[in-house]
C-alpha cells in the first residue's frame, strides 16, 4: 500500500505538472522529490529504496519504449500469480543461502529420519541449505503460491511440498520447523509454535528473532545474520520477571 500511494501520487504530480507546462526538467524534478519524501513510509531500507525509485526507473521505461497503459497491469498479474492476497502478510521470495545452515545441527541436533519442515519454502532454496546440514531427515515444505509450490517440487524431488495456509497447516508432527519470515509474523509464529510443536521439537529462524521467546542458542549464518533458534517448551520474556 505504501508503494502504491507514493508511486501514484508522483505519476500524479508529474502529469499534473506537465500539464501546466513547466519545462522540463522541473515536471520529473518534482516527482522524484516527491517520492524521495515518500520513502519514508518504507520500514526498512530496502522498501525506502525501492519507493524511492519507483517514479524515476518507471519513467525511464515508458519514455526508452512507450507502452499501453493496459501494460502496467501485467506485473500486478505476475504479483497476484505468484502472491495470493491471502498471503501478503507473510514474507515475499526471501532465498536462503545454501551454506547459511551447515552448522545448525552442532546446536540443535536431530535424530535420523527427523521431520523438517520449511514453512514458506518458496523455490526450495531454505530445504535445499537444510538438507545440507541434515542429510539424513525427511524435508516438508509449504507454500501458499501454486507456481513457487511447483518450481519448489522440481528444484527439490526428495522433498514432500503441499500447496497450502503455513498458518493453517499443521506443525505437530515436525521435530523442526524452519522459517525465514519477517519481523511482523514472528510473533504470530511463536504462539503457534508454541500450540503445536511436541516437546524438544525446535522452532528455527534465519534473521529475524521471535521476540516474545528467550532462545534457546543463536547462532550465525554469516556475519550480521544470526539464527535463532527456540526449543520447546518455550520460555517467553515475560517469564523473567515473574517471581521464583
């Protein structure tokens, strides 16, 4: 939503200003000021950057090789495709690194034939990084995006991957579940972690910490990159100020 205010109201501005006009550069001047200012409705500095370059890298396209305004609707399609409305809470296409797990199981040990499951496992990037580091556990994965679903079967054959609600599946019978989400769902994640995971199972995420939890080990998957890991039963911050 933010992208879209500040990407509309700059195409806004700039015809507007044409349309009293203003030689150039002064139209495209005031519009990419305009969303510079916008940036800032961008949590992070990846989203203030790409509102940021909205207006200037879409003007650039439509003045290199003009196009039907119906045009600009076939990236939205590509979105909708790839991104049913129902998931757009949840994290987009965040790839993990093939060797960003290798040392996993030196803090969190699974037996042979463990469950893992990757919750939002997208093209397969994350099962393919965990079963470097597990080569002997069985891999899930789950995805509410029937093409990402199908792209993800074919990188990864010796995984089971289901279409399917990460929050509404089941995570009972999993002895890990593996999620490289975004801040804002890891709360959601640790109270159903909580409800369903069996005893010793573990709750692992790359980069973002479940802040309601004491983790149980971090560790790095490269430098500034931690992994949190969380085995139940959980122990949740506001445990620490409870009398003993």
């Amino acid at each position: 939503m933010p992208a879209l205010l500040t990407w509309s109201g700059t195409w806004m501005i700039y015809t507007l200003l044409s349309g009293f006009s203003l030689h150039p550069p002064w139209p495209w001047l005031a519009a990419t000021s305009a969303g510079l200012m916008g940036s800032i409705l961008g949590r992070t500095r990846m989203r203030q950057v790409v509102l940021a370059l909205g207006f200037p890298l879409s003007w650039w396209i439509s003045s290199s090789a003009p196009m039907p305004a119906w045009a600009w609707l076939l990236p939205l399609f590509f979105v909708l495709l790839i991104y049913p409305v129902h998931s757009w809470r949840d994290a987009p296409l965040f790839p993990t690194p093939l060797n960003a797990l290798r040392r996993l199981p030196d803090q969190a040990p699974l037996k042979e034939g463990a469950v893992i499951l990757d919750a939002g496992c997208g093209l397969g990037d994350g099962l393919r990084a965990l079963r470097l580091a597990y080569p002997k556990a069985n891999f899930w994965g789950i995805d509410a995006s029937w093409p990402l679903r199908w792209l993800c079967a074919i990188r990864c054959p010796w995984a089971r991957i289901w279409f399917a609600d990460i929050w509404k599946a089941s995570w009972t019978d999993c002895d890990m579940v593996y999620l490289f989400q975004r801040p804002e769902t890891m709360a959601r994640a640790a109270i159903k972690a909580s409800q369903e995971l069996k005893s010793g199972a573990w709750m692992v995420s790359l980069e973002f910490e479940a802040k309601d939890l004491i983790p149980t080990a971090v560790g790095q998957a490269s430098e500034n990159r931690p992994i949190w890991l969380y085995r139940q039963p959980f122990q949740w911050v506001h445990q620490r100020s409870t009398p003993t």
